[in-house]
C-alpha cells in the first residue's frame, strides 16, 4: 500500500509539474498583412520566414526579431528575390514595436510599430536613396478563447498614404488557427484593396508552419499571391 500510495503521490507531482513547465506557443506577425499587438519576450529572438510567390514575383521574405524588454521588440526585415525582371536584395528594413495597452474589457490592447526602410541597402536594380517610413497602431479584441478581430491605422508616404487592415482571426484548437483579412492602402494614387486568408499550425510551443493566399477585391489587375512559411522562437 506504501509503494502504490508512494507511486500515486510521485505521479502527481510529475504531472503538476509537466503543467507548469508547459510554455506559451510561438505568435507571429506572418503571414497576413497586419501587425498583432504581440512582442516577444525580453532577450528572445525569432526568425520568421517565408516564400512569396505572384505574377512574375517570388520573394523569401525573412524577418528576424528581438525582445528588448518585455514590452519592447526591435526587427530586421530582409527580401530576396525577383520582381519583374528585377532580382536580388529589396531595400532593408527595421522596425521596433512598443506595447502601449493591455485588453480591459471593451477596449482593445494597442501598440505601436514603426517601419524605416534604406533603399542605399539594397540590390542595384532595387537600390535608392530614399528612406520611406511607416508608422501604425496595432489594435487586437480578444472575444473569447477562439475568435480575436485585429485591425491596424498606418501612414506612410510622408503621411500621404492612409494603411488599414481589418484581421477575423479563429482558434478552435492551441494547435492550429486560421484568419480572413481586408487590407488597403488609400492616399493620392489609386487606392488598393485587398483581401487573404490563411491556416497557421503550431507543431510544438516555438515552432509554427503556415500558408495563405489573396487577390485584389477589385480591378482588372492580376493581384493573386500565395505564401507559405516556418517560424522559431529561441527559449
């Protein structure tokens, strides 16, 4: 009785301690267009990467990122490939993003991205002298433990460009979840709008596949892409 009383005890604290020791699974900003209010945890990194296949286009898309604090995160964004009959190194980016907000109740957690892009850093057939710059709020409602909607406002183009998305996102299970997005880009030129939609599978907690496709909503122009990934958080 002493043995099974003795196994029975060691067996609780085994499982006890396999549920702490469980950890919170890898969140990405990829593959649909917009920024979640999510940073990765101080001192981490991540790499989340992915191919970007359209009309005469296919680009590795790779993004690695850092948490400088916990509620700080700075990243580097680097594109590889072809555009037309352009190939090589896209203008390098980096960007920071800073929490502001946490959910309370009806209002949503927000945080602040910024984009700066050098186009010096780039391929000769990409290459400028230009420094474009974006900058969004993040917004994210957590409705219950299956649905979130995101949605982002940006500027760029020296705040000639007006940036939206608007971001459905379902989880039924911690494995695997999926999104419907609308993104647009409005300002003095004509204005873009564009819907995708996609499936995202956490194999363990710091690994994730996933893959998605979108078109233009309207227009004659051929805007189909598709996009498939794999991204890694470092614990």
């Amino acid at each position: 009785m002493r043995k099974a009383g003795n196994l029975i005890f060691l067996t609780l604290i085994l499982a006890t301690t396999n549920c702490f020791a469980q950890k919170e699974n890898i969140n990405t900003d990829r593959p649909d267009q917009s920024d979640g209010v999510y940073t990765i945890p101080k001192n981490k990194f991540q790499i989340e990467n992915g191919i970007i296949l359209a009309k005469d286009t296919w680009l590795n898309d790779f993004m690695l990122r850092y948490g400088l604090t916990s509620s700080t995160e700075i990243r580097l964004a680097i594109d590889v490939g072809r555009e037309a009959a352009v190939k090589g190194l896209k203008p390098v980016s980096i960007s920071v993003k800073q929490r502001i907000w946490l959910q309370q109740k009806i209002i949503p957690s927000i945080t602040f991205v910024g984009y700066a892009t050098f186009g010096k850093l780039a391929s000769k057939g990409f290459r400028s002298n230009e420094i474009p710059y974006v900058l969004e709020l993040a917004f994210e409602n957590e409705l219950n433990d299956k649905f979130t909607v995101g949605y982002n406002v940006g500027a760029t183009d020296e705040f000639k460009d007006l940036i939206l998305t608007l971001n459905f996102g379902y989880s039924p299970t911690d494995k695997f979840s999926a999104f419907a997005e609308y993104f647009s880009t409005i300002g003095n030129m004509r204005p873009e709008h564009n819907w995708d939609a996609g499936i995202l599978f956490v194999l363990n907690p710091q690994l994730q596949f996933d893959i998605a496709c979108g078109h233009a909503i309207a227009g004659s122009d051929n805007r189909f892409f598709s996009t498939f990934g794999v991204s890694y958080i470092f614990r």
